[in-house]
C-alpha cells in the first residue's frame, strides 16, 4: 500500500516536474528545488518505517527495502518522460 501510493504521489510530482520544465527553465528548477524541500522529511520517514516494518515483520533485508524505494520512484521518471516527450 505504502508503495503503490507513493508510485501515484511521485508519478504526480513527475507530471508538475516536466509541466513547469515545460513553461521554463527558471519555473521548472524551482518546482524542482520545492518538491526536493517537499519529498526529503517524506522519503525519510518511508524509508524508517520501511526498514522497522520490514526487520520486525517480513525478515527481508536492506536490499529488498532499496528495491521498494526504487520501484516506488519509477513512476516519476515515467511522467517527466512523458510530458517532455522523451
């Protein structure tokens, strides 16, 4: 769940991303800058919980956790792509 939602939220980041890139340079590297200022408490306390979830329930180990991290942030690149039409 945790994952999926955050797949949909950086998809979305992704969208306003590649939208302001889009409009200008100077619009896009300060959405840019805004959503870093936005995301880094966010990804943090993800990948806390992410680690205490995984070592007291699931018994998977660090290399599963950064997977998850990973595959919850393909989704950005997937919309950047998309709006700038790489």
């Amino acid at each position: 769940m945790i994952i999926i939602g955050d797949g949909l939220h950086n998809f979305i980041d992704g969208l306003a991303i590649g939208a302001s890139c889009f409009s200008s340079t100077y619009v896009g590297m300060s959405t840019s800058l805004a959503i870093f200022c936005k995301e880094l408490p966010h990804e943090l306390y993800k990948n806390h919980y992410l680690m205490q979830f995984s070592h007291c329930y699931l018994q998977i180990n660090l290399l599963m956790v950064i997977w998850y991290w990973d595959v919850s942030h393909l989704p950005s690149y997937l919309s950047l792509a998309r709006v700038l039409g790489k």
